[in-house]
C-alpha cells in the first residue's frame, strides 16, 4: 500500500488533468537512461514503494526540469501513475 502525500495528491490532481489531453510521451532523451532502468525493474517486481519514490523525485524535480529541458516532467509522472495503476499499487 503506497501512501500518498499532500503533494502527491496535488501531483496527481495535474496528472489528471493532464490527462485530458493528448499524451506525448516520456521525452526519454530528456533523462538518464538509469530513470528508465529503474523505472522498468521497479515495474517488472511490483515495487510500489520504488515506483511512488520515482514519482516524488520527478514532483520535486519539476522545476528544475523545466528549466532545464523545456519541458517539465509531467509525462514522467503519468508515464509512473499508470504503471502504479497496472501493478496494482492502489489496491
């Protein structure tokens, strides 16, 4: 069972709205390719609490990820709720 926090709620709340829209992707080149290393072992085990700490980093790093690239990393973390979703995490 993952715990959301405050601003994960708030995260999610602009995932879904986010998710009105066209999705584009996860601009993977945008990312070390660790973040998809981790995120695929993470799903291929199930583990909702490594799943929902990747979530967090890139919540915490959005800022940063704008600045940096242009984009935030609103694709990221959609990319992150549907897999939590698919493994089961808010059961």
């Amino acid at each position: 069972m993952v715990n959301i926090t405050k601003a994960g709620a708030i995260a999610l709340a602009v995932l879904a709205l986010a998710a009105c829209g066209e999705s584009k992707g996860v601009p993977w080149d945008n990312y070390d390719a660790s973040v998809k290393e981790r995120i695929d072992s993470f799903e291929a085990s199930a583990d909702c609490d490594g799943l929902q700490a990747e979530f967090d980093t890139a919540d915490a790093n959005n800022a940063q990820q704008r600045e940096r690239t242009g984009t935030g990393n609103a694709e990221l973390m959609e990319y992150l709720d549907d897999i939590m979703r698919d493994v089961g995490c808010y059961s």
